[in-house]
C-alpha cells in the first residue's frame, strides 16, 4: 500500500522510486529490508536502471460528483456487505462484452496483473505488456474467464443491480458507491512512475523466486 501510495502521489514530479520489502511478496520492490545497505550503497554509485510503469485511470460522474481517480495496479468494482451477487455491463471502446453476475470486477494494469487479479484467477502479464486485464470475482458464469485487451483501449463498466451495494476501489482504497445506471470509463493515464531496479533485478527473476517456481534460487 506504500508503494501503490508513493507511485499515486510522485507521478507528475517524475520521481525515481526504490522499494523496500518489508512484508510478503513485494512485486514493486527492489530490494529486501536485509540487503538494504548494501544495495543502497550501489545505488549511491550509479549502479541501477529506470523503469517507466503507466498508471491507469478512471473517470465519470457516479453519485453526481465528477470523478477522476489514478491507480497503479487496478480498479475494483464489487459488492458491498450484502451477501448476493451484483451485475454489470462491461463495455471495450463502446462494443459490449458481457454482462457479469459476479461478486465483482478487477480491471489491472500490467503492474497490477500480479495482485488481487492474480489471487482471482488472472493471468501473470509482464509489465512491458501494453494490455488490461479484466478478471470477474466468483462469476454466476462458469465460461466466464479473465479477458486481456489493449491498453489504449477504454473500458466502460456500469452498474445493473438496484438493491445490492455496488463499490468502485482504487489499489484497494474505497472511491465511492455506484447506484443503477451509473457508469465509469477506465483508460491508460497519461501519467507514469519510475521505479529504481538493480543489477540482477527482473520481473521473471522475481516471478521464480516468490512464486516458487521451478528454476528459484532456495
């Protein structure tokens, strides 16, 4: 949540980020809290590279407040207390897609692809992939599986269910509730963060270790 925070808040001023792994997986950081002063000193030295992640965002007027959010990892439309399914009509650049019965929606960014909408079933997108991922939570619709499309695309959700709690959630913060008939656009930002990686520092790196996949370093 620090990270997603930082990256939300330093995006204009195109600040160079570098993250510390405190806590679990720690897909944004670059290094671990034990390794901190040495990796620190090399990049006192120079010794790191920059890359650009894009942040996305959403736009609309739910509630009839004008809404403009960013986020680095994803937009999450779901239920609220209630206990029964929600639905939805997903639109991508004004075509229908679906109408979801589900408990809820992830849209993610290639960043995001490794957080809740991994744990819902998502596909793993390397982060130079220039794609959304849209993964239902729970869906009525067995068929109804993860989808991937362009991320110049604008993807349009609007909520269908009158009596059931439907919230939008920006990197897992609340914005706001969405009543029947309200909709919001999700788009690429023309935003972007920077984040700091170090020699030996790679996403499919990464991927190995923590996910304990076959070729990990134990």
């Amino acid at each position: 949540g620090t990270m997603l925070r930082a990256a939300r808040d330093t995006a204009d001023a195109g600040t160079p980020l570098l993250g510390v792994n405190l806590g679990g997986l720690g897909f944004l950081t670059a290094i671990s809290a034990g390794q901190f002063s040495k990796e620190l000193r090399a990049v006192w030295q120079g010794k790191f590279t920059i890359e650009t992640r894009p942040l996305i965002e959403v736009s609309g007027a739910p509630g009839e407040a004008l809404l403009a959010r960013p986020a680095l990892n994803d937009f999450v439309v779901s239920r609220g207390a209630g206990s029964r399914l929600i639905e939805l009509e997903v639109t991508v650049d004004g075509e229908e897609l679906t109408r979801y019965r589900c408990d809820g929606l992830i849209v993610s960014s290639p960043t995001g692809s490794t957080a809740y909408s991994l744990a819902a079933g998502g596909a793993i997108v390397s982060p130079r992939a220039e794609v959304f991922t849209l993964t239902p939570i729970c869906p009525h619709t067995l068929s109804n599986r993860s989808v991937v499309v362009s991320l110049n695309s604008v993807i349009g959700i609007r909520a269908l269910s009158g009596k059931i709690e439907t919230l939008l959630s920006a990197d897992g913060e609340v914005v706001g509730p969405l009543v029947a008939g309200e909709a919001v656009l999700i788009r690429r930002s023309e935003r972007a963060v920077r984040l700091v990686h170090l020699p030996g520092d790679s996403f499919f790196r990464t991927l190995r270790q923590k996910l304990n996949w076959s070729g990990a370093n134990v």
